[in-house]
C-alpha cells in the first residue's frame, strides 16, 4: 500500500456524533493535490479500539452496522455511504411495489426456514441450513417492533404508516443512537490487506480531488449491485458470478396487446420457453396474476419468471415465448363444454357482448381472443362453428407471446450475481478468503422473488455479518483490557 508517512487525525461524523477514525490522505498520483478535509468533531482513537469499516449504507450495511456497533460498544463502526443512505427503501416504497399493493420490509408467509429459501432463485440451496435460523423474517419483525415500528402484515410485512420514513427514521435513529458513524458523499474505490492483517480501505470524494486511506481491522461489504463494490472484492481475491438484471417485466411487440393496458388477470398459468434450454426446469412455469402493460406483460407471475429465468434470459438475449393459461382452473374439455353450452343458450347474441361467466376475464380481453380468432363481434353465436369454439377453447389455454426483450430499466429491482455464496462462510458471512472481510445483502449472489425477500436477505445477513464482527471485537477487547490489568496490577 503506498501510504504517505504523514498522519492525520480526521473526523468522521454522524450528526452530532463524536469520534474519530486514523486516516492517511494521500495525493492519489503526480496531479492530485492533497485536498483539506474538515470533519464534525473528534475523539483519537484509543489504544486497543479497533475500526469497522461499513462499506454501503444501504439495508444490509446500516443493520450490520448496529448489530455490531451494539454488540461491541468499543468497536468504531463506520458507514461509508456514497449517496443517500437507505435510498432503496425509499424507492421501494415510493415506487409503490410491484403489484400495486404496499411495499414490504420482509415477508411473513414462510414460518418454515425451508419453505422461505425456496424464494431465492440464486440462494435457494444454501439457505435451507442455519441462515434464516439465525435470524429470520420473524426476528426483523420483532427487531423493527422493538424499535418502535409498528407493522402490519398480509403475508407482505409493511409499517401501518406505509411509509417508508418509518423505516428510515428507526434504523438511522438506531444507528446514531448505538454510536455508529455515517459519512456520506464517499466512494470506497480500493481496498487491500496489510501486513498486520488489517485493511488499507481507499475512499474518494468525486466532487473533491482527494484520496483518503482508511485502517480497519473488519471489513464489511455490503455494496448492493454497485459495480465499485464487485471491484473491492475482486481487488480482495474473490470472484463476481456475472451480474445480470433480474425481477423484470417482458416486453411483447403486439399492437394488440398493448391495447390492453391496465387489464388484469388474478390467476393465469404462464410458461417460459426459451431456445437452447431444452430441460425442463419446473419454475420456468409459474401460477399467479398477470397485467398488461403498454409494452407488454408484467405482474408477479412474469417478475417470478423473469427471476428464475434471469440467468437463460440473459444468454437468450431476452428473447423467448410466453405460453399463458387464461384458465388455469378449468380443463380445456370444461372449457369447450362452457362455450358449447353458451351458445345453445344465446344464439341470438353478439359474441362480444356475451361470454360463459367461467371465464373469469374482462370484456377487452375477451374481444382480444376474438380478434385474434378472426371472429367479428358483432357475429351472433349461432353462427360460430364448433371447430371455431374449440379454437377460443384452446386459445384461452395456451395463448403463445413472442418475448422481445425485458422491460425499461426502472423496472429491474434486483441483480442476480455478485460474490458467490460458496466462497463465503453463511454462519458468519465471513470471507473464505480473507479474515476479518464480510459481506451481506445483494454485493452476494442472492436474489429473490418479489415479497419482501430481498430485504429479508439484506436484514439476516447484515445481523450476521454484524453479529460475528461484534463479537470478535468483543474478544479483542476484551484481551486488551486483560493484558492492560495485569500490566497494571499483575496477574
Ligand atoms: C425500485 C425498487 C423496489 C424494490 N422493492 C423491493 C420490495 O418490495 N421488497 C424487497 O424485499 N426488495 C425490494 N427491492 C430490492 C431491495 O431494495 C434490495 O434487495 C436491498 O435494498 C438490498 O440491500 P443492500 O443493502 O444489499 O443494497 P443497497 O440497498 O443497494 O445498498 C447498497 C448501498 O451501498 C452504496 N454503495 C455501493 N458501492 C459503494 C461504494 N463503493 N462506496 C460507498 N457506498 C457504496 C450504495 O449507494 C447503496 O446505498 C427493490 C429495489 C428497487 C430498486
């Protein structure tokens, strides 16, 4: 590490907060000048106190921050955040979730450990053991309601406020409380190990031309989908499994469709065929509501296949055909019975404006099947020919939409990719390949389905990772103070 032997003293603030963390502020290369650099207040650092280094104050990095911070009162924990810390909630909730409904901070449907990892399309193995033992969506229910947020839940968990300033307020209040230092406007840009085993951590302030250099003795990464956080763990040893968009909506090139904009449907049964994937992969089919969109389809069931389907999508170039069930519920024999018995009864109607009333769908949708049947609404029934009814019949079945790419960008939540879960410890979220390094939340190869369970890995794995720093500061600690008593006064 190419460290100037000058050393200053530089004050990190949160708010008010009094402390202070050992930097050495370097010119970057020949150009750069060393820059002035004022800070809230300070304390020096005391003998022994070991640093934590935060890197992203996002879910993951400000509940880890606590966690620790809580567990080892001594330890100096601080946030580097480079924009607005707890952004994502706050988009999350503006936005308004996926599904017109509220937005979560976790999802209380799964009692059964098992049955929750079964949410996460990359994590879904390594999430059966101790994981969300550890700390599960009942826990971060408890922690929230123990901080004074009050949650109310439908399966989806949310604050009775359905705001997301709750949720910002507590964990931000919490974090100034415990003593945990946020410094925002900063990009940790490198980081690499020392000789003694600590952390050289390099932060940069874009608006400014200054390079600091930061000791820390723990290392937390937790960087979301940042590509700067992928970066600081290649520079640390680790690989990156291929970032790629997940939780998108697809984008369908119908005239027609489009037409359909706003429709709903509670319950389709929609499958994903993509070239090249010959095997069956059974989530590739996925039961739930669907919405037209006025550039193609999106809803949970798309958003769940987009997930499980990230990964062939990517290599397919979003390209591919969606085979949708309208009725899931009905055999296609029901379904031609229906229709047979519908006109028997109204053949003196326009098919448009009558349709069996098992078809649980809207009036447009139902011109839509005939549009695309060639039938006219203003036919009567009589006239609609049995082979012409077993067509709708097998329409409604297995309607076949030409997939030609994803949705916007706005609409692409979470990332599937990032440090591989094998190369990590899950009881601690400890590197496999550095002491002292951690990561949690989405710099990792976890994503989930929607529902509150990309939060839910953010929460549990900065509990963890916060969890395993405090105690080992704890120990440190701990042995300082021996060692110092028995200088004192002797074994
Ligand atoms: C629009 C939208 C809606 C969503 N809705 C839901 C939902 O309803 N339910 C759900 O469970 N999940 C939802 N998610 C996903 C959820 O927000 C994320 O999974 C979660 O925020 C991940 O937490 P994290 O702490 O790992 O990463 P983030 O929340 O992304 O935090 C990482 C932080 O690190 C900072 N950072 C990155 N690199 C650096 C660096 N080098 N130096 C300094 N700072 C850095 C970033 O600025 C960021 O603030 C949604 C996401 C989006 C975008």
């Amino acid at each position: 590490m190419n460290l100037v032997p000058q050393r200053f003293i530089f004050r990190l603030g949160f708010a008010s907060q009094t402390s202070s963390l050992k930097v050495n502020s370097i010119p970057s290369h020949g150009r750069r000048k060393l820059s002035t650099i004022t800070f809230s207040l300070a304390a020096p650092k005391q003998s022994g106190e070991e640093v934590l280094v935060v890197v992203g104050g996002g879910a993951a990095g400000i509940y880890g921050a606590i966690k620790a911070k809580t567990l080892a009162p001594n330890l100096k924990v601080v946030v580097i955040e480079k924009a607005k810390p707890l952004s994502k909630v706050t988009t999350q909730f503006v936005c308004q979730n996926f599904w017109r409904g509220r937005c979560n901070v976790t999802n209380g449907h799964c009692p059964d450990n098992k049955i929750l990892a079964e949410h996460y399309p990359r994590g879904h193995k390594e999430f059966r053991g101790s994981f969300f033992h550890t700390h599960g969506p009942m826990d971060t229910m408890s922690w929230f309601s123990d901080h004074g947020v009050a949650l109310k839940e439908d399966g989806r968990v949310y604050p009775t406020s359905n705001s997301s300033s709750t949720i910002i307020d507590c964990l931000m209040s919490e974090a100034k409380r415990s003593g945990v230092l946020l410094q925002t406007g900063k990009v940790v840009t490198g980081a690499s190990s020392t000789a003694d085993g600590k952390f050289a951590v390099k932060l940069e302030k874009h608006s400014l031309d200054y390079v600091e250099h930061v000791e820390a003795d723990y290392l937390l990464i937790a960087s979301g989908s940042s590509k700067q956080g992928y970066n600081l763990a290649t520079q640390l040893g680790h690989s990156i499994v291929e970032p790629v968009p997940s939780l998108f909506t697809f984008k369908i090139a119908d005239l027609k469709l489009a037409e359909l904009s706003g429709v709903t449907f509670p319950k389709v049964k929609a499958k994903l065929q993509l070239e090249g994937i010959q095997k069956n992969i059974p989530q590739l089919t996925q039961v739930g509501p669907m919405l037209v969109t006025h550039w193609g389809l999106s809803g949970p069931v798309v958003l769940r296949l987009s997930a499980w389907g990230a990964r062939y999508l990517s290599s397919s170039d979003y390209k591919g055909t969606l085979c949708v069930d309208f009725t899931p519920d009905l055999h296609i024999e029901d379904l031609k019975s229906a229709l047979s018995r519908h006109k028997s009864q109204f053949l003196r109607q326009k098919v448009l404006n009558s349709y069996p009333s098992e078809f649980t769908v809207v009036k447009r949708f139902w011109k839509y099947i005939l549009d695309c049947e060639g039938i006219c609404g203003d036919t009567l029934w009589s006239s609609i020919s049995n082979n012409l009814l077993f067509s709708v019949a097998s329409l409604l079945k297995d309607c076949a939409f030409s997939v030609k790419g994803k949705g916007q960008f706005k609409d692409e939540f979470v990332t599937a990719g990032g440090v591989p879960l094998s190369e990590i410890y899950l009881d601690t979220m400890g590197s496999r390949i550095h002491s002292h390094l951690y990561f949690a939340g989405e710099v990792l190869n976890v994503d989930g389905i929607t529902g509150g369970f990309n939060f839910q890995n953010a929460w549990t794995g900065g509990y963890i990772a916060g969890t395993s720093i405090g105690n080992l500061a704890g120990v440190a600690y701990n042995r300082v103070n021996q060692k110092l008593y028995t200088k004192t006064f002797g074994s």
